[in-house]
C-alpha cells in the first residue's frame, strides 16, 4: 500500500489541518481589542458607577444579549470582543453610572478608554 492511499496519511493531514487552524486562531487572539471586552467592561463598571458583582452580572447579561454579534464569533477560552457603542450604551443602562456619565460629559466607551486606561490596561 502506498503512503499516499495509506490511513496514516490521512491521519496526519488531519493534525496538520488542526494544527493550522489552531495558529491562526492564535494569531487572531492575539490581536483582540483589550478595550472590548468583558474583563475591561467590568474595570470601568467597577469604577464608574461602583457597581456590585451582582449588577455587574446583570449588565453583562444585557450586554450578550444585545451585541449577538460577538456573541456568534466568540471561542470559548478567548477573550469577547464587543462593540464599543453597545458597551457604552449597556452601561448607560445604570442609573448610578448614567448620572456619573452624564456628570462627567462621558459621551462614548472612546473617553472612558481614554479616562480610565492607565499603563497597565
């Protein structure tokens, strides 16, 4: 039997093809937005609105509901990536962090980037 017809063949065309895929979602993971997403997204509801873990849990909740989108792409063991404007407008939501938006002329998830990301984000 020869190698190209062979079991053995097919298998490891089957690791390579794993492989592959599994480099370029590496690659891809890489390169995701650290501002969008859920871990970012708690820091500023945190230090916004001083939100509780359980509001928190409820905004989240709201946020990959309206935002299917990045529901759909996301990997499970990879970041979220979500869109800025659903974010923003998801947090709004809470009256604590509206009026402290609002207060401050916080207009866009762009000028809390900006406001709250220091070094280390």
């Amino acid at each position: 039997m020869k190698y190209e017809n062979s079991m053995v063949k097919i298998a490891d065309d089957i690791i390579r093809d794993q492989i592959a895929d599994r480099n370029v979602q590496n690659k891809k993971q890489k390169w995701h937005d650290e501002y969008a997403t859920l871990k970012f997204f708690r820091y500023i509801c945190r230090n916004v609105g001083n939100l509780q873990e359980g509001e928190i849990q409820r905004l989240v909740w709201k946020l990959k509901q309206s935002d299917k989108k990045a529901v759909e792409k996301h990997l499970k063991g990879y970041a979220w990536e979500f869109d800025y404007e659903k974010m923003f407008s998801i947090m709004t939501q809470n009256p604590v962090c509206q009026k402290v938006c609002q207060k401050n002329k916080y207009t866009s998830w762009m000028h809390l980037i900006s406001r709250y990301c220091t070094e280390d984000c």
